[in-house]
C-alpha cells in the first residue's frame, strides 16, 4: 500500500495542475459561451437574408447571360451599319450646303420667272 500511497502522493500535484487548468478553460468557455451563442443567433437571423439575395444575384446573373449575346449580335450590327450611316449623313450635309449656296440664286431667279411665265405663255404657239 506505501508504493501506491507514494505513486498517489507523485501524481496528485499533476492531477491538481491539470484540474485547476480544465477549470480555468471551463470559466473561459463560460465567459464565451454567451457570445458566441449570441452570433450564432445574429448568423441564423441573417443567413435566410444572404441566401434569398444570392439567389436573387443568381437570377440577374442568368438573365444577364441570356441577353449578353442578343446584346453582342446587335452591338455589332449596329458597328457594321454605323460607318454606313455616317457616309449617308455626310452625302446628305454636302447636298445640304449645295442647296443652301443654291436657294439664293433660285430665289433670285424666281421672280423673274413669274413675270416671264405670262408672257412666254402669250407668245407659245397656239394649237
């Protein structure tokens, strides 16, 4: 009995140590414990939230894919027809500002045509 009473009395001290230190997490995770149960609950509150906007986000994502290439396809029609559109508009511009150096003069030679018109239908030969 002086041999276990001896191997008790060695490792007694150890055993205290570790009790004393599984106590002193035990109070740790006391002090925590609340803490982090309170987290979870905020975590549980908001994960419904982040999932419904993640799939909200995975919608617009899809949607977006499926109208990207409409997108592209009319992107570069309107590239191809743009340089087109342009040389018709400057066609237009330069008959523009020959009409305009033009107006003058025809509104210069339109009131002599009225007085000339009655007398050329005078002097046209009469069928």
């Amino acid at each position: 009995m002086s041999y276990y009473s001896l191997k008790m009395s060695y490792y007694s001290p150890k055993m205290s140590y570790y009790s004393l230190k599984m106590s002193y997490y035990s109070l740790k995770m006391s002090y925590y414990s609340p803490k982090m149960s309170y987290y979870s609950l905020k975590m549980s509150y908001y994960s419904p939230k982040m999932s419904y906007y993640s799939l909200k986000m995975s919608y617009y994502s899809l949607k977006m894919s499926y109208y990207s290439p409409k997108m592209s396809y009319y992107s570069l029609k309107m590239s191809y027809y743009s340089p087109k559109m342009s040389y018709y508009s400057l066609k237009m511009s330069y008959y523009s500002l020959k009409m305009s150096y033009y107006s003058p003069k025809m509104s210069y030679y339109s009131p002599k045509m009225s007085y000339y018109s009655p007398k050329m239908s005078y002097y046209s030969p009469k069928s």
